[in-house]
C-alpha cells in the first residue's frame, strides 16, 4: 500500500491543505477582532464559521484534518513496522514504538488530553506568564529523552530520511510546545482576545500539521525505496533456483528424446545404458 503513494504529490497537496486551513482560519479571526461592533457578519462568523474553521476552536474542520493526519503518519509508521518485523530488520521496534506515539497523539488531538495537565501543573508553579498553559512542563522532558533514544536510530537510516524526520520532528515540537510557550505569555499579557495570540496559536497548529505532513513524505520515500523490492528467505530462494534449474534440465532432455525419435533411422533409447544411447534401425 504504501509502496503505490506517490510521496512528492503527497507533500505538495497535505501541505497546501495546512496552509489554507491556517490562512482560512487567520483571516476569519482577524476579520472578528477588528470589528468595531459585533454586526451581522461578525456575530455570524462567531457562531458558525468561526466554530467550523478557527484552529483555536475544537471538534471542527481543522481539528479532523489535524487529526487524520496523525492517523495516517502512525498508519504510515506501522506499515513500515510490520515489513520490519518481518525482515527482522534492526529498527523494527522504534517504527512500532514511533506508530504507537502517532496514533496516541491523534487521539489527544480530538480528545486534547494534554490540556488536562494544565490542573496539575498549577498545583506546582503559578499560572501564569509562559506557565498560563502549563501542560508543556511535563512533555518538554518526554520529547528530550524520546529523542535522545532515537538518535542511533536516525543515524541508521538513509541520511536524506533521517534529517527529513529531524525538519518534521523539529517542525512539530517547535508548533506544539515552542509556540505554545509563546501563546501562554500572550495570553497572560494581551488577553486570548488579541490578534498576537492569534497568530500564535494558528502558527503552533500550522507548524504541527506541517510536521506530520514532512514525516509522511519521508516515510512514504523510505517505504518506496525499501518495501518495493520482494525479500525472498534464503533458503526458499535456493531452492527456487534448484527448481528452475531441474526443470530447465528436464525440458532439454525431453526435447532431445523427441529430435531423437523422429530422426530417420534412429529408434528409441536404450534400455539397457539408460544414457540415451541410439540403436540403428
């Protein structure tokens, strides 16, 4: 399956897709924060056009894209990690450990379970300034030592593979947890309600969807240059070839018996050799 995606096309249309998902959803909030009075359209935006396609809005359009991309990138990952485990190649538990974290992290996308955090970590530290939305006090830790246990594994691949699954992973930590300090101290010091946290926030979502897009193509490119090719056990390929030869062989020698019996004065083999000597007739 994913040996017949073409990755370039993919990137190009995923990509462009997150870009207009965020310009759409720029523009509209925007428009909703320089109305001087809340008129028709922007009280229409509020209640309908905004909830359907703001990325700081959730259970919308940007939500499910955002979400289905994660599918596909663990989809993707496992793909890999099923033809891994099947080759017994090195890396094939970090490709299924990589799945898993993919498809954990699309759930939290729809479910947003990190925000629950939030809760705890104002038990710790006061929430406010980069502390507003707390929850990236306890995944910044867990993406340092993720990383830290992939780096042999990055090494080990292609090198143009793994510094695209550096520029992805870079891409989307730097969405979901860098501008999301940004947004926290925005939002403590200009209000949820202004158009820096805005742009904050629509660049965090741009930025992570770019990064699942980014870790596609360079899955995608791995699997077509690996998964394409058949990998035969060494012992079934022996035994292929031995079987190829003796009907090969077989096939000469039943040609030759027929040459032998419709050749004018030649009879049938000999019996008693067994060598396919000729008698004359």
């Amino acid at each position: 399956m994913l040996t017949v995606i073409r990755p370039r096309r993919l990137l190009v249309v995923l990509a462009g897709m997150s870009l207009l998902l965020g310009a759409v959803s720029l523009v509209l909030n925007l428009v909703v924060l320089g109305a001087d009075t809340p008129g028709q359209l922007a009280a229409g935006m509020r209640s309908g056009v905004l909830d359907l396609l703001s990325v700081n809005r959730e259970a919308n359009l940007p939500t499910w894209f955002s979400s289905a991309l994660l599918l596909a990138a663990a989809a993707s990952a496992a793909g890999v990690a099923a033809w891994a485990h099947r080759n017994r190649d090195r890396w094939r538990w970090h490709w299924s450990v990589l799945a898993a974290a993919f498809g954990y992290l699309s759930v939290d996308e729809l479910l947003r379970l990190h925000e629950r955090a939030n809760h705890q970590v104002g038990k710790v530290v006061e929430t406010s300034g980069v502390f507003t939305f707390g929850w990236w006090v306890l995944a910044a830790p867990l993406v340092v030592v993720f990383a830290a246990a992939y780096l042999r594994f990055l090494r080990g691949l292609p090198g143009r593979i793994g510094l695209l699954i550096v520029v992805a992973g870079t891409l989307y930590v730097g969405g979901a947890i860098g501008m999301e300090v940004v947004g926290s101290w925005l939002a403590d010091d200009r209000g949820t309600l202004s158009a820096p946290y805005v742009l904050a926030t629509t660049a965090e979502e741009v930025l992570e969807m770019l990064g699942v897009v980014v870790f596609l193509y360079a899955v995608t490119t791995y699997a077509n240059s690996r998964m394409s090719v058949v990998d035969v056990p060494v012992a079934s390929a022996a035994t292929s070839l031995d079987e190829a030869a003796d009907r090969g062989g077989r096939g000469r020698h039943d040609d030759a018996a027929r040459r032998t019996a419709t050749a004018p004065g030649v009879s049938e083999f000999d019996d008693d050799t067994g060598i396919g000597g000729a008698r004359a007739a």
